[in-house]
C-alpha cells in the first residue's frame, strides 16, 4: 500500500512567510485531507477546524525549523515542543489562507 502524500500550501503571504520558515518549498505534510477536528481558544475570534500535520515526514531540518518557530511564538522550551510534536503533532489551521492538495490514496477514497 502507498503511503499518503497530502499537503498543504499557503495563499496569504502571513501563511506562506509562517509556512516558508518550516520547509524551502512552503508546503507542510499533513496525515488527511480533510479536518481532524475543530478546536476552540481564548485567543480565537471562532471556532477553527485543524488538520493534523505529517510529523513523520518531516525532514529533520524541517522539524528542527518548525520547534524553532512554534517556541518563539508560544515562548516556549524547545525541548517541551520537541517531545509534544511525538506525542500530538501539529495542528494546522484549515481557513481560507490554505489549499488541501490531496494525494493519489485519499483520492481513490471520493465517492
Ligand atoms: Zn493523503
């Protein structure tokens, strides 16, 4: 069985900037092309619906620039942010900023 190749990229320059600091290509893996769930915080305006990012297939230069970004933004340890990504990935935000490029194995799953 093939493995799953779903991505995303960014449309907004604040997504593509924030994207661009994780992988030279601006796109970011996730595990399925449609939402994991809908989280809500404090901070956010609405409800918002995540996907859950690829940890795996990142590269380790990639995992290294993304613990770098997500510890300036949160103000966080680094070595926190490492063994959390392990534990419960990433989650990406699905707004209109992003485009899902679903791979070949979620699209023979379509009706
Ligand atoms: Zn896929």
């Amino acid at each position: 069985m093939s493995k799953c190749e779903c991505y995303v990229s960014a449309v907004s320059e604040e997504r593509k900037k924030m994207f661009l600091e994780i992988s030279d290509d601006g796109t970011i893996p996730i595990r399925c092309p449609v939402p994991a769930g809908t989280m809500t915080h404090p901070t956010l305006k609405q409800p918002v619906q995540f996907f859950e990012m690829a940890i795996e297939r990142l590269t380790l230069d990639q995992r290294t620039r993304l613990i770098k970004q997500l510890a300036r933004r949160f103000n966080l340890p680094e070595t926190e942010i490492d063994r959390e990504l392990d534990k419960q990935s990433c989650p990406v935000r699905w707004d209109s900023e992003v485009i899902v490029h679903w791979c070949n194995l979620h699209l023979r799953c379509v009706l």
